[in-house]
C-alpha cells in the first residue's frame, strides 16, 4: 500500500490504531479529489504529449520558450501520475479503516527548496531513508556527506542508469550548498548581510534564493525523469540565445512572484497551526488523536484546507494544493496548445 519501505513502528501503530478523527465525509470527499487528479492528468497528457516528446528527443525542434513549457508541464504531470498512483493506495487504506501518512504534502508548485521538496515528495520513502540510513550514519553532524550516500542508494533504488546517478549527485550537490548557506545566511554577522537581513528587502532576497532553487528543481528532475543528461545540456544552451534570455529572465520574474506568494501560504499555515496548538492546550481538541497520529492527518487537513505536523512541515495542501496545481498545468497546456496553432 506505500509502495516504499516503511518504519515497522509506524506499520504496527497504523495497524492497531485506527485515527478517531476519520470521517466518512473526509474519505468521500478524498475520493473526489483523486478522481479530479486523475481527470486533470488524462487531459494534461492528450492535449501535450510532453513525455512521448521527451523520450523521443523531439523537442530539439522547438524553441526556448516551448521547451521551457515542456520542461515545466513533464514535472507536473509527473506529479500527478506519482500523487495518483500514492493517494489510491492511501483511499483504499482509508476504506478499510486505516488511516495512513499522504505521500505528496505539497503540490509541486508550492515548493521553493531541495529540502522542502524533498521532505514532501514520497514522505514515506523519506522518513524510511532518513530512520534507516541518514541518522545511523550520524545525521546533521556529518549532513554534507550523508546527502551524498542517501541520494546514491536512491538513484540505484529506482535503476541505474547515468542519468539517475548524476540526478543523485546533483541533488546532493545542492542540497550541500543549501544546507550551509541558509543556516549561515540567518546568523552571520558580516556588516552586508546583516544589513539585508535588518532591511525591508530581505523578503525580496530570499525569494529570490527560492526562485533560483525553483530552476535547480527543474534542471535536477528534468536529468533525471525526463529529457537525461544530453537534453538537459540542450535545454541550457538554448537559454544563452536571445530568445532563451528573454525566457528565462520571464520565468525568473514569473517564478519570483510565485515564491512571494508561497510566503505568504507559509505564513497562513503557520497560523493556523498556533492556533490549533493553542485550542489544543484547552483542552478542545482530543489529545489523544493528535498525540497518536503518527504521520496521519491533521485537523486542518482533515477539512482540506492544509494542516501543519509536529515537525512544523505542512502535513498536506488539501484542496487548495490541488486546485493550484490543477489551474497551473491546465493553463500551461492551454499555452502550448495556443502556441502550437
């Protein structure tokens, strides 16, 4: 049903501990949303065949800006092709009266960071890694080596190929650099930075930073799981045409007001779960259902609106995730339809 390896702790919790907040109106309105996905993908995929043009090498016929909406339509629909696949294993776990931990948290358009992106693709598969892997091999005190072996056993995990291994080594790559200039970046005192980070466009820098991850996802995932190494290589030499600046300078702008706008989702989670932390300390929620929930469903989830766990991480979009990401690949087909004509 996880279609990963999963922690026997959590397996056996999940087993004998059925959620006492789970509701009929939850697991129908669930099943909506999944069979929504699954109408937005079978359109995404006949109206932009992006994978058979990928796979084919086709798109070396196009221009910058179609190969960036190929670029940016595959990560998408590749998306909801895993998140389809996750979430009717979760529905049919749901009907039998377990509930388990949503697989895809976050809708690939509401991620600005490797970690971020990472901690909510496949969530499961993550937790496993980092139990069974990451921590025996110490953690965040050896955190920029250990990337590197985690991102190794994955890439081999799914097959090996040179295009996996250098999708491992990039992730991994920037991942290390991520680790170490956030962190940094929060509390050096060099006159400069802090200045920034004291100012009024600090908000605008680190979106900008976002913005810049927002491209390594896609140049990293587009190695990996879409066009390889050789059409990655293409695709970046078509940026330094004046065609493909005029592009990319358009999607960093499109992308940078993107990332203000997950800010502000941020910090609409983040208060709603201090305030459901505080309902929780009166005593108005069941303690025992939120302290039991190992990786379940939050409240906020539950009511689809988005929830945060108790790591701080969102533990789901609900449906506004999906109506995002729904407008965004159909507009983006829409475009390449348009473009096409």
């Amino acid at each position: 049903m996880k279609a990963a390896p999963m922690r026997w702790n959590v397996f056996t919790h999940e087993f004998h501990n059925p959620c006492l907040l789970l509701r009929a109106g939850y697991v129908a309105t669930y099943a909506i949303r999944l069979v929504c996905m699954v109408i937005c993908l079978e359109l995404g995929t006949h109206w932009s065949p992006c994978f058979a043009l990928g796979a084919s090498g086709a798109f070396v016929s196009t221009g910058p800006f179609e190969i960036g909406l190929l670029a940016y339509l595959t990560l998408n629909l590749m998306w909801f092709k895993f998140t389809i696949i996750w979430r009717f294993a979760r529905l049919w776990a749901l009907l039998d009266g377990v509930e388990v931990q949503e697989n895809m948290v976050r809708g690939m358009n509401n991620n600005y960071s490797l970690v971020g992106f990472w901690k909510g693709w496949h969530r499961s598969f993550n937790r496993w890694l980092v139990r069974y892997i990451y921590v025996p091999l110490g953690g965040t005190s050896y955190r920029s080596l250990n990337v590197w072996v985690v991102f190794g056993f994955v890439a081999v995990w799914h097959d090996v190929e040179p295009k996996l291994l250098a999708w491992g080594g990039m992730n991994a790559l920037f991942m290390s650099v991520e680790a170490a200039i956030v962190p940094w970046a929060a509390r050096t005192q060099t006159p400069l930075v802090r200045m920034l980070r004291e100012g009024p466009f600090w908000r605008h820098a680190c979106a900008a930073s976002g913005t810049s991850y927002i491209l390594v996802l896609m140049v990293v995932n587009l190695t990996g799981y879409g066009v390889g190494i050789e059409g990655t290589m293409y695709f970046l030499q078509q940026l330094f045409s004046v065609q493909g600046l005029q592009v990319g300078l358009g999607t960093f702008a499109f992308l940078f007001s993107a990332t203000m706008f997950m800010f502000a989702i941020r910090e609409v989670d983040e208060g709603r779960a201090g305030r459901g932390r505080s309902r929780e300390q009166k005593g108005q929620v069941n303690s025992k259902a939120v302290k039991d929930g190992a990786g379940g469903t939050s409240g906020a989830d539950a009511k689809g609106g988005g929830g945060v766990d108790d790591d701080g991480e969102s533990d789901g979009d609900g449906w506004r995730g999906d109506a995002l990401i729904a407008t965004v690949t159909l507009l983006t087909v829409a475009m390449g339809w348009l473009q096409s004509q």
